[in-house]
C-alpha cells in the first residue's frame, strides 16, 4: 500500500499530543529563543527536560542562570506548558572547512649553521646539549625559510 508521506507524518503527530510538542519545537527553534537562538541548538527532548547544546563555555553559565526565563519562553509559545527544566552540555561547532588552494611545493632545503654558531656550539661540553641546540637553530632557520624564502635562496 503506498502512501503519501505527508499523510503519515500528520497521522503521527495527530497521535500523541507530546509527539507534536516537540515537531513544534524542533520546527520553531530559532523563533522562540531569538538572537540567543545562534548561542545553543535544540539537542534532545527527554519528558518535561530539554537537553540544550550550547556552543561557547562561558555562554553555558549565562543560559543556566536564565534558564527560568527560557523556560516561560518556550511554554509561553506552547498551547499547554510542559517543559519544566533544561540541562547543559558542551555542542561542537560544526563549522564549514574552506576548501584550501593547494600552495606550490617549496623545494627542498638543506640549513647550514654559520661558521660562528658551529664555533659556539663546539664550546659546549655537553655533547647532547650541543646537539638539542643545534636541532634548534636548524628549526630556526627553517622557520626563517617559510618567512623569508629569498634570504636563503642561492
């Protein structure tokens, strides 16, 4: 038997009265919290408590201290009130990843050490001290490369 899908959602929410509270939540989310609708997304409906995500940490205080405030907005907008509380919880947020150009490969090259950092570095005693240092200066250098890539073109 084939059915229209609208006639089986309506048929779903037609029957049960809480099955149509929360398409009617879901649906109007951003016109009942307004501007703090960009701050926290509808996570989970659970009974009378919603579970609302909220994107930044600092904002998750601020909600659960107007969070009786939320509430008489949200069940001012419903026929009957029904939602008596709202938990908190840390949302990701998901936003789009740029496509990046891919930058032209930057030959390969080799960092030589002045003949004065070489010097210096043969004065210290401890040989793998000397060897840290000298990874970091080549770590130096090559950072100096991706910055200034004609200082050390030859």
């Amino acid at each position: 038997m084939v059915m229209h899908i609208k006639s089986l959602v309506t048929d779903l929410i037609h029957r049960e009265d809480n099955n149509s509270r929360q398409l009617f939540l879901l649906k109007n989310w951003h016109t009942i919290l307004g501007k703090l609708a960009v701050k926290v997304k509808l996570e989970k409906i659970n009974n009378d408590t919603l579970v609302l995500g909220v994107y930044d940490t600092c904002w998750m205080q601020e909600l659960y201290l107007l969070s009786n405030v939320i509430i008489n907005q949200i069940n001012s907008k419903l026929d009957t009130p029904w939602v008596k509380s709202l938990r908190f919880k840390n949302a990701d947020w998901k936003k789009p990843v740029p496509v990046q150009e891919k930058k032209a490969a930057r030959p390969a090259i080799t960092i030589e050490l002045t003949n004065q950092e070489i010097c210096t570095l043969e004065k210290i005693k401890d040989p793998e001290l000397s060897r840290e240092l000298k990874k970091f200066l080549i770590k130096c250098h090559t950072q100096k490369y991706l910055y200034i890539p004609e200082k050390y073109e030859k």
